[in-house]
C-alpha cells in the first residue's frame, strides 16, 4: 500500500469535523523532517523487520512488564 492510499483510507475513517481540524494543522503547522541519519535507517528496518517477523507485544502487555 503507498502513502498515499494509506491516508485515503484513513480519510475516509474521518468525520467532517476531525478531516477539517488535521486539514487545518496540516497547513497552519507544516513538518519539517531532518533527514534520517544511517543509523537512524538501519534501526527502523531492524524494527520493520521485527514488526514483519510477529515479534511485538500490545500496549496492555508493555506497560504490565513495565509494573504501570
């Protein structure tokens, strides 16, 4: 799935009111990225590559570990 048609389809998910306030923030307060460093790179596909292989755990379960 792109980019695109990934925000497509959470646009469609949207009421009226909550398209129009991201529409706003969008064009109020435009994200500016830096650019990811190589190993900022190599850590997000070692986390896709987690995230692939299944090894995740939900938020309940995180913060149980975590005693909160």
């Amino acid at each position: 799935m792109t980019a695109k048609q990934a925000l497509l389809e959470l646009v469609e998910t949207m009421s009226e009111e909550e398209a129009e306030e991201v529409l706003v923030q969008l064009r109020e307060d435009p994200v500016d990225y830096d650019p990811l460093t190589p190993e900022e790179e190599a850590q997000l596909a070692e986390s896709r590559a987690a995230v692939a292989a299944g090894d995740t755990v939900s938020a309940n379960e995180h913060f149980r570990r975590l005693n909160v």
